[in-house]
C-alpha cells in the first residue's frame, strides 16, 4: 500500500549543496542569484509553454506562453517507479520541492503516460516529457536513458538532475542528485538466482553513483551503510532523509483511536516483493493458528510477481490456512486506515527494508 511521504527539510538542504557543488553549470545563473530571493538573477523573463497534446502539460491561462521570472529547472527522473509506494513517496518530496522554492526552481518531470497519479499530484507545478511504456523494464529503461535524458537537459535548460532510482545518470554535465531507497541489490538472501545478472550491474551503478553524483540522499543509515560498504568508500556529499507519515496520516489515525480491535488479528502491509519474506510470516503464523485458532493474517497490498502470490497462496493452502488468511489486494487509503486501527499486531518480515513506512503507519494507529 502507499504509504505517506515524509515530512523533511531535504529540499532546502539538497538543492542548496548541489547548487554549490563543483559542477555548476557556467551557462546558468549564479549560485547566489538563483537561491537568494534578494537577489535578481540575469535573463529576467523567459518563455515557457505548455502541450495541448500532454494530459500534464503546464497550462497558462488563455495563452500559450507566458512570461515569469528566470528560475533554475530541475530535471526529476521519475522512470524507476513502477508501484504505488514509491510512486507516493515520490509525489510527497517532490511536491514539498515544488511549493517551498516555487520562486526559485521549476520541475520538469520525466515519467510514462501511466502514471497519472503522479501527473494529477503535481499537475501545473511542473512541466512533462513522457517516456514509452516500455521503460518499466530496468534494461530498456537504461538504455532509453542513456539515449535521451542528455537531449531533455538541453531541451529544457535544466540546471539540476534528481533521481530516486539511487543510480547517477550517464552523460549529464549538471549537478546530480540521486536518492537511495532500495537495497533489493545490496542483500544476497533477497535475490533469487535468476536476478543475478540483474543484481550486480544495480551494485556497479551504485558504485558508480557513490563516485559521480553530487549529492547523495539516503532514507535511512542503513542504505547509506549498505551502499558505502558496496563501494567501498563514502560519498562526496551526503544527507539522510528518513521519511515519516504526513499530518493527514495522524489526523485520520486520532481519528480512528476508538475503533474496536479485532482478536488476534496480524496485519501486514506493503507491495508484497519476494523480499518482503512472505512464506517466513505465513509458517510463524502457521505456528501462532496452532496455538490460537481465532487467529487471523491480512496480507494488505499488491502482488507485483503473480508467480510469488501464487506460491504463497499454495503454501497456506499446504499448511490448512485457507479460512485464517485473507488477500485484500491492493486497498484504499480509508480500508487501509480501518485495517491498521483493527488490528492487535503489526507484522513484516522483510529480509530487507530501507526505512518501512508502513511499521511507522501502524504505530500511528496503536498498533504495535
């Protein structure tokens, strides 16, 4: 399930270190003039326009173009979001960034056509280039990087580069700003042998990442750990970003306080990954059911691989748990609220989580 974003100061400290980094781009303005609201930056006016053609195009009034003030363009890869966690984590960092430097810094957003939430979100805060849907895959997705992220700085004039992917893109002669949240890579027993391959170029862009990108942005000590112990060295620059739930998230959960708790029941939320250990909760529950038949699991979310659900769903109907197991797919955010302030007890038994937002979510709840 998505869970909220966080609440940090990560644009005013990430833009700010990259605005000083050593490869600030000569054809832009002054360090001084872009980030001081005192200061008049030169090239007063530009032009922009949006696409009648684009769902998200920036739209400006009656007109097409419209003059504003001279502002610095931040290019934000968003291609490596493929769920609904991460695409909500994404929205909430990048539309803090959109509202606090709104004078300053202009976004220009690079995602597939798919991923209207994100366009909805942020909506005429940004500008948009879409990619094909074909991005998805990691492998087309780099090559089709490689290809045309280059031609979009220049397209757009973008002074500064922000991915989440935690891989610094090839060939961008502007600052970089890469935020590290998966470390899928980074763990052997969260692998399965078929994504070897897979794994080990991941490892070689991190490491790569660590060595060019101007400012690295962890969510937690953990993946930073993870990735100087991968590269062997620490990063240039670095800034640890942990994220929270959002003030909408503890309102509802205040909210919630009286609704009665269900017996026994274990609730566990997240995009259900292999690495997110399913089978090991469904054989602990196995032995908890045994002992306590009102006994109840909720597996709440997405099952991005069929292959895995199926596996699991085979190994509950293997151990008899077919009437103590429910599969709710993904949830709403009201549903997902009611599940969280029902709930006796919170359970994920990942074998790797960057910082677990949904642990924090359920703690919100009372939930332990």
């Amino acid at each position: 399930m998505p869970p909220s974003p966080g609440i940090t100061s990560m644009e005013s400290r990430c833009w700010a270190r990259a605005a000083n980094c050593r490869r600030w781009s000569s054809s832009t303005a002054s360090t001084s003039s872009i980030w001081s609201s005192r200061s008049r930056p030169p090239n007063w006016t530009v032009f922009a326009s949006g696409s009648a053609s684009s769902p998200c195009a920036w739209s400006a009034g009656t007109s097409s173009r419209r003059k504003f003030r001279c502002m610095a363009k931040l290019l934000v890869n968003a291609l490596s979001v493929t769920d609904p966690s991460g695409l909500h984590v994404l929205l909430g960092h990048m539309g803090q960034v959109a509202d606090a430097l709104k004078d300053r810094l202009r976004l220009v957003v690079v995602c597939r056509a798919e991923m209207d939430g994100l366009c909805a979100g942020l909506g005429d805060r940004a500008d948009w280039e879409f990619a094909p849907p074909a991005t998805r895959g990691w492998l087309p997705r780099a090559t089709w990087e490689r290809a045309h992220l280059a031609r979009l700085v220049r397209k757009h004039g973008a002074s500064l580069y922000f991915t989440p992917s935690g891989i610094a893109a090839h060939g961008l002669d502007i600052p970089q700003i890469v935020f590290c949240q998966n470390p899928w890579a980074l763990v052997p027993a969260a692998r399965r042998r078929r994504d070897f391959a897979k794994a080990w170029l991941q490892r070689r862009a991190y490491r790569r990442a660590m060595q060019t990108a101007d400012v690295m942005v962890f969510n937690s000590r953990y993946m930073q750990a993870g990735y100087r112990e991968n590269a062997g060295f620490e990063e240039q620059r670095g800034l640890i970003v942990h994220q929270a739930a959002d003030d909408a998230t503890r309102t509802r959960a205040a909210a919630a306080a009286n609704v009665p708790r269900k017996p026994g029941q274990i609730l566990c939320v997240s995009i259900m990954a292999p690495h997110k250990n399913a089978a090991a909760l469904v054989r602990a529950f196995c032995e908890v059911f045994a002992a306590h038949p009102e006994a109840r699991l909720v597996f709440a979310g997405s099952w991005p691989d069929p292959a895995y659900e199926r596996k699991i769903r085979a190994l509950v109907a293997e151990l008899g748990l077919r009437n103590a197991v429910q599969f709710t797919g993904f949830v709403e955010r009201e549903a997902l609220d009611r599940l969280y302030a029902e709930s006796r007890v919170f359970c994920l038994m990942s074998r790797c989580e960057s910082f677990g937002i949904p642990a924090i979510e359920a703690q919100l709840f009372g939930t332990p």
